[in-house]
C-alpha cells in the first residue's frame, strides 16, 4: 500500500504500514509467527507494557488478517 498511488494509500499510513499478528503460513507473510513470539517482541520494545493486555491481544491478534481481507478494508 505504501508504494501505491496515493488515492491508494490509507490514512495514516505512516503509522499503520506494520501490522503485527499472529498467523500460520498464509499469502501475505514469510512464515509462522506465534502468540509467543508476539508477546515478547513487543514486551521487548515495551518493557514496562502490561504482560496480561499485550497477551489478549496476541491471542486475537490471528483475527487481523481476516478483517484486513474482508469488505470492511480497502
């Protein structure tokens, strides 16, 4: 999207070019990435970030991509 013409674009995307989910291997990513794996990437730039919130949402964080493929996002 970033490369795309700027009626293409979103807004923001400066902010949101880098949306971090959990998935097994599907057609927009290089491979596996885990609820644990999440958690303590973002843990590790976060430090002081609450473990309990961080891991709900790396537990929903698989749900991301079937929103982004939906109706709802262009």
């Amino acid at each position: 999207m970033k490369a795309g013409k700027r009626w293409e674009r979103g807004e923001n995307t400066k902010c949101t070019k880098d949306v971090k989910y959990t998935h097994d291997r599907d057609n927009a990513t290089a491979g596996i990435y885990t609820e644990e794996e999440l958690l303590e990437d973002v843990l590790g730039v976060s430090p002081n970030g609450d473990p309990t919130l961080t891991g709900q949402v790396a537990e929903f964080s698989h749900k991301a991509k079937e929103f982004m493929d939906s109706d709802r996002v262009r």
